[in-house]
C-alpha cells in the first residue's frame, strides 16, 4: 500500500506540472450533482470526481474526536490503485471533523472500473488493522493518505507546533493526537454507518461524458454500495437511482446547508494560484458557526477555484445567503495578517513533503533524469511562498471570487 499511495502522489506532482489547459462549462444535471463537461486539448480525455459526505452534528460519538478522519483513511486504503502506463486511476481522500471526501481522476474510458473500485471501497466495513495509517496522516496535521518518512514526519510536526496552526481542523497537539488511541473500530462503524450513505452524498465531476451517461454509471455503481439510512439530510432519490433529477428547487428556508461553488482560476502554480492557495489555508485556520474550504487544486488540469461552504443559520436568514456572503466576503474577515507566516510555513513544508516523495519516487523507478526536477520545482515555489503579502492575496481573491462569475451553487440542508 505504501508504494501505491506513493506512486499516486508522484502521479498527482508530475500531471500538475505537465498538463495541459483545458476547457469547462458548469452544468446543473440533477440536484445536488454539477457536472463541468473537460477535455484535454492535448490528447487523453480525463475525468474527475469528488464524493463529498458531510458530517452533521452529533455524527461523531461523544469525546472520539479523529473518528471520521480515522474512518476515512481505513476506507481509503481499501481503494484500489491500477496502473496501465500512463492510463492510471489516481484516487485520494481528505477529511476532517465536518466532512469526508473522496477525489478519483482517470481518463474517461477507465471511469467505469474506477467506480467499481470505489463502490466496493465504500461498501466494506473500515479495518481497525488498518488504522495505524490514519494515526500517521493525523499525527503529521495531513490528509495525504501517504506514510512520511520519519524526516519528513518530524519536520512537519515541528512546523505545525511552531506555528500552532492547524490543518483542516486537525488538532496535533499531543492530547488530542493520545485521543486517538481512544477510538474503536465500533465507532468507526457507527460514524460510517450514519455518514456515508446516499442521502449524504453529494457528487461533482470534471467529465466529456454526457450528462445521462455519468448519472447512469453513478447509478449502476453507487445506490448499491451505500447504505440509505441515518442521515439528517434530506436528499430524496429514486428506489433504484442515485437522485430524482425533476424534484423541485430546494428550499431556502433550511436551518443547514452546504454548497459547491466554482469560479475560473488561474493557471497552475502562477502566483495568483499561490496567492489563492495561501488563502485556502488561511480560511481553513478559521473558526465560528461558518466554515468555508476552498480548494484550489481539487480538480487538477481545469484551471478551477472550487469553494465547500458549511453554515448555520437561525433561520432569519436563507441558507444561500447566509453561504454566499461567506465565500464572497471571505478575503475582507481576513483583516489582519494573523495567520500568514504560519500558513507560509506550513505551505512549504506540505510541498517540501509531496516533492520529496515524488523524487523518492522518481529514482526508485529508474528515471534519473527526473531527478533534479522537484528540488528545483521546489526552490522556486518556497521563493514564490515567501515573497507574497497579505495584500496580494487580497486582490488576487476580489479578482477571482468575484459573483458575476460563479458557474454553480448547490444547497442541502435540514431543519431537523
């Protein structure tokens, strides 16, 4: 498993550095499904998707904090990694205590082998056996679903206790990382038994496959590996399909909710890009009854800003406004520079992190020629890091989210 996680990140670098632009349109094909239609201009048509489960309150059991990361990486290490030269299935994963996801990018041809490998995934029960990888992803502050070498592990352990920031709202602190220990396969079982079903999923996809096509194959391959029961949000769907595509608009007046926004970004690794990275990490140093993730490279080759924005409301303002205003306003709350050298620092040691691993990578598999490339790659991205201020990355967010280009909102919610 761990040459697999290892060659994935080493995939997920080199396709970064490579690939080639590309072109997308948001279409809404169902609710709570967005697809953007993406081909490659230089050759391979690909396809991405992200399987979004949101956890509500109460989903994790009482003083088991770490359990739905901890589900998590059991269940992504039961994915499957197929490599056929360069006709690969990249999967990956990220979680925290609001959300589990799962990403999955491979060339379209192959997408209905890769979501059987996932159906099968989601369907088995999360192994305590193989907890002992979460423990090591939680213990660093990533969500990589990589084992760090012992260097790598200690270096950013010493970074994210000098800066004392937090990663995605994981808490590294030795209590909290001892916590863990705490948590037992049964919790495991009852987190994925309430969270990762059909009525709490939400799917985006970068795809050329046509709209009924994708929902067909979703269909086929998702509504029976997933359970249907437990969850608090309501998300009707047909007795033998994934969502009913004809159900009238959500209602507004929710007391929760969630959206998928996105927005053209910039070109990958330019300095607007790093500037909207930084203030990804910068939002996800946040805290309050609004939470919003950007993630800037989720759908990697689009060119896309993708924004994951949670809230709660007391039911005197609409859920869509009350997210709306969140994504929108999100560089103007960041009034002071409170976080930014600690983001910088994190920032270059997560990279310093993902291009070691794809070097180690790189001679492990012969191609000595590959060789100097990250450390170069990586020289000038912590330059780049460390030059940027606190004002451009306040520009570089009013150019980007900017509501006049928003290509979709999806709202989910309950009032129980």
């Amino acid at each position: 498993m761990k040459n697999k996680a290892l060659g994935a990140m080493a995939m997920v670098l080199f396709f970064c550095i490579f690939s080639g632009r590309g072109a997308y349109a948001l279409e809404e094909i169902s609710r709570g499904i967005y697809t953007l239609a993406y081909q490659r201009y230089d050759g391979l048509p690909l396809s991405t998707l992200s399987f979004f489960f949101p956890s509500g309150a109460g989903a994790e059991p009482a003083g088991k904090k770490g359990v739905a990361a901890l589900t998590a990486a059991a269940l992504y290490s039961r994915l499957p990694w197929l490599g056929d030269d360069s006709r690969w299935i990249l999967t990956d994963y990220a979680a925290t205590d609001d959300y589990i996801e799962f990403f999955m990018q491979c060339p379209t041809y192959r997408l209905s082998e890769a979501l059987d490998g996932l159906a099968a995934a989601l369907s088995s029960m999360p192994d305590s056996e193989q907890s002992e990888l979460a423990f090591r992803v939680l213990k660093a502050g990533l969500s990589s679903g990589l084992y760090p070498s012992d260097d790598i592990l200690k270096y950013a352990s010493q970074v994210l206790s000098d800066s004392s920031y937090l990663d995605a709202g994981f808490d590294t602190s030795p209590a909290a990382v001892k916590a863990l220990d705490n948590i037992t396969k049964e919790d495991s079982l009852e987190y994925y038994k309430k969270q990762v079903c059909l009525e709490n999923l939400l799917v985006s996809a970068v795809t050329d496959m046509d709209s009924p096509t994708l929902l067909g194959m979703l269909d086929k391959y998702l509504a029976g590996a997933l359970s249907t029961g437990g969850s608090r949000y309501d998300i009707p769907r047909r007795a033998s399909g994934i969502l009913e595509p004809e159900l009238e608009t959500l209602r507004e007046d929710m007391s929760e909710g969630i959206c998928l926004i996105a927005f053209p970004g910039p070109e990958y690794r330019t300095r607007e890009y790093i500037c909207l990275e930084l203030l990804d990490e910068m939002l996800l140093s946040e805290r309050g009854e609004s939470m919003v993730y950007a993630h800037i490279t989720r759908n990697i080759g689009t060119n896309m800003l993708l924004f994951y924005g949670k809230t709660h409301t007391d039911n005197s303002a609409p859920v869509r406004e009350s997210i709306e205003k969140n994504v929108f306003g999100a560089h103007t709350r960041l009034s002071d520079e409170k976080y930014l050298d600690a983001v910088k620092a994190f920032l270059k040691a997560r990279n310093a992190m993902r291009l070691s691993v794809a070097e180690n990578f790189v001679l492990d598999a012969g191609l000595t020629s590959m060789a100097g490339e990250g450390a170069a790659a990586l020289d000038g991205l912590s330059a780049a890091v460390d030059s940027i201020s606190y004002g451009e990355i306040r520009d570089a967010a009013v150019k980007y989210i900017d509501p006049a280009k928003k290509r979709g909102l999806s709202i989910r919610g309950s009032n129980k």
